[in-house]
C-alpha cells in the first residue's frame, strides 16, 4: 500500500505530530515549513512558572506553547500534512491523547544539551504504536551529535530514523517531514507483506 491521491483525485490529508520537550523547536519548526500562517497558542511565561518550567540552557525563552501549534505542508502534488506539535511541559500532557488521535506519524524533536526531555515523547508513541522518527534540532554553537549516539542514548529501536536538522530552516524541516512519510510507509508496506504471509 502507498500513499498518494484519494479516488477522487484531491491530495491525500495525512496528519503529523511534532512533539519533544520544552523549548526544543516546536513551534520553530511548524512556523518554518508551513505553507499557511500557523496558529500558535503561546503565553509568555511568568514567575508562576518557575518551579514546574525548568528553562536551564534555554534561559532566553521567553513563551511557551499551552495547547498546539498548527500548519500546513504540501509534499508533491499528492499530499498534504497537517502538522499538529504539541506541547512540551508535564502539566499540559492531558492534551496529547486528543492530539494525536488520527495521527498518521509523529516527529519528536531532541535537543542534545536537554536530551532526557525527549523520553516522554519517545515513550508516548512507542506505546501507542506510532511509527515516529527522532530530529535533532542542531542549534548554533552546539555540537552536532552523530545520530548514532543519540539513537545509544534514547535506545530507540534500529528501525526508528534519526535525522540531524535546522528546525529554522524550511528546507531542512521538510526534509524532516519527508523522511517521516517515507519511514510511514515503509512500515505499512512491511506490515501488508507480513499479513500476506498469515494468510494460509
């Protein structure tokens, strides 16, 4: 099974996730690549927030993101996502499970020098099933961890992609988005041979 136009010749909606933790390059990312003005739900933060928004090494953030961010991507002419990224503090996680009902995939955005906020998400669509990739958003001065380090690091299973990316950058953020559609089909594909070997 691939994907492409539905029978009546419109593009195919997929719907995508874009998770991690805080202040990882969320609403970065989805504000990068969409073809439409994305809607943003961010607050500025306050000095109620200091004891539950650990902002140690992104000391100069400012807002963040207390329902969903959303846009729009064309991939070709066949395709269209709609890009959901959620929000990465512990007290608005009762809002993922709306979030990702219907979603196709996921991208869960690291950061190398906050890598352990990325387990939840990890977590999250390993237990739900849904095939994701991890992207780690290279921002400036930092060093570029190699994929597989990261990928020691998250334990993630072999066939998880791992991508270095420039959540700022539209091109690279589709190529992200992109390799994602890629890897969803790949598994779709594996999983129609499989049941084809079941059938007796």
């Amino acid at each position: 099974m691939g994907f492409g136009r539905s029978e009546h010749g419109v593009p195919l909606a997929l719907k995508i996730l874009v998770a991690g933790g805080f202040g990882v390059g969320k609403t970065t990312l989805v504000g990068a690549v969409s073809e439409i003005r994305p809607l943003h739900t961010e607050e500025v933060l306050t000095s109620v927030g200091v004891d539950t928004d650990d902002t140690s090494g992104i000391e100069q953030k400012t807002t963040t993101t207390v329902a969903m961010d959303f846009g729009r991507i064309s991939v070709g002419s066949d395709i269209v996502l709609y890009l959901f990224g959620t929000p990465g503090q512990d007290r608005f996680w009762f809002l993922w499970d709306e979030l990702a009902h219907g979603a196709l995939g996921a991208v869960v955005l690291a950061d190398t020098r906050r890598l352990a906020d990325c387990f939840p998400s990890v977590d999250y669509f390993e237990r739900r099933g849904t095939p994701f990739l991890v992207a780690v958003n290279c921002f400036d001065g930092e060093q570029r961890f190699a994929a597989q380090a990261v990928r020691n690091a998250l334990d993630l299973d072999p066939e998880v992609p791992v991508v270095l990316c420039d959540a700022r950058d539209r091109r690279s953020s589709k190529d992200v988005l992109i390799t994602l559609v890629e890897h969803v089909m790949d598994q779709v594909a594996r999983s129609d041979v499989t049941s084809m070997a079941r059938q007796p």
